[in-house]
C-alpha cells in the first residue's frame, strides 16, 4: 500500500482489479497495464474522457503489483493538487508509482516541477512510473516544456468509451463479484434508461445494493423505478 513516505493515507480501491475490467476497445491498453505490473518498463501514459476506467486501470496496476510483494504507490492529484507539492517526494523506494488526474495541476508551477523532478528520479533508478489524464501531453496544458517532454516520451494509450453491450456486461460482473442478484432485465434497463456512464451506473448499484438489504427485496425493475425514479 502507499509508503510511509507519505504524510498522507491515499489508498487505492482494491476492487478495481483487472479481473473488475471489461477491456472493450482497450484491449491493447489493458495488456500494457498488466505487463507493467508484472515486470518494470518505460513510463506509460493512459488519455481519455470520463468513464474510460483511467483510474481503474492505475489502480488495477498498483494492486497487481502489490500482490507480488512490491511497494506501488497511487498518487490521485485531483485529491491531492490542494497540498504541498512535497508528497512527491521519496517514491523512488517503491516499485511503482501511479500518478492519476495529471491534468489537475497543469498550470501550477511548483506540481510541475516537482512532476518533472519525480519523473526524472524514477526513471534514474528504473522505477515504474504509470500516468493518467484526460488528455495526451501536448493538450494537457502544462507550463513547464520539459515535463512535456518527458510525458511524450511514455508510451501514449488512448482509451475509448465502453459501447451499450459492454457496458451491461460490466455491471453485471460488478453485480456478481458483490454477490447481488441482478436479473439481466434489470440490468439491461439500467444501461438504458440512465447516463451512459459506467461510474455513474456503478454507483447506482451501490445505492440498489443498500436499498435491496434494507427493504429486504429483489432488485427488480419496478424496485429499481422506486428508489431512482422513472427516468425521463
């Protein structure tokens, strides 16, 4: 789990898993992660919009790593961008470090140049260094061109949206690694009456799930109706 390096306990989801992930279009990017969780290699950057499961994957990675008794550090900046620049400091000692939301500190001079001197160190010593964002490096903004630089000379993974079918797939294995019952008609209207979001809909079966064990009933579509709303 995250070093004691930090004065800071960000802990990383450890049911976001490769087992979790549907790799849809991205399957390249998925096999790039799990190679870089089991044998050290040259910085990765994964770009992409909302919903594109960037942080799962840098937590799937952390995770992975974890369970071969190597040190991983996940680093979310968009949590992390309102303190000091220093929790970059002293990762080195780890085997991996996952930097997710690089985009929130774009601009900001003191992230950058702790970013870039991060970078520098990790790759003198031949840490892991994985990155995301919504964005390749060259849109992402940032002041510092040497950090630019650096974050172009990673390997680019551009990731793509699920599609409606991987989707209903993804909710039904998030259904079933919780042992919820999910019936497939239930399933397939919640794909289809509300945003086409994958966090969104996974959060929606954490509201169904605490609903289902209170009312002590199945989630069924008419239940479903009840706790959302019928969608417009």
């Amino acid at each position: 789990m995250p070093t004691p390096q930090l004065a800071l306990d960000f802990r990383w989801d450890e049911s976001a898993d490769f087992d979790a992930l549907i790799e849809g279009p991205n399957t390249e990017a998925v096999a790039a992660a799990r190679a870089a969780a089991c044998l050290p290699g040259g910085p990765l950057h994964f770009h992409g919009p909302p919903a594109t499961a960037k942080s799962h994957i840098l937590q799937a990675i952390c995770g992975a790593v974890s369970a071969r008794g190597s040190a991983a550090v996940y680093l979310p900046l968009g949590e992390l961008c309102g303190y000091s620049p220093a929790v970059l400091s002293g990762l080195e000692t780890t085997a991996l470090v996952a930097v997710d939301d690089i985009d929130a500190v774009a601009g900001e001079q003191a992230w950058e140049e702790a970013l870039f001197d991060l970078h520098n160190r990790l790759r003198e010593l031949g840490v892991q260094l994985v990155t995301a964002a919504r964005q390749p490096p060259e849109a992402l903004g940032m002041g510092l061109p040497d950090l630019v630089s650096r974050l172009q000379g990673a390997v680019l993974y551009g990731l793509r949206p699920l599609g409606d079918d991987e989707r209903l797939a993804a909710l039904q294995r998030r259904a079933e690694r919780r042992g919820l019952a999910l019936p497939a008609a239930s399933a397939r209207y919640l794909v289809q009456r509300f945003p086409r979001d994958t966090r969104d809909l996974f959060e929606r079966l954490d509201i169904l799930d605490e609903a289902s064990l209170r009312s002590r009933r199945r989630l069924t579509i008419p239940f479903i109706r009840e706790v959302f709303g019928a969608p417009g």
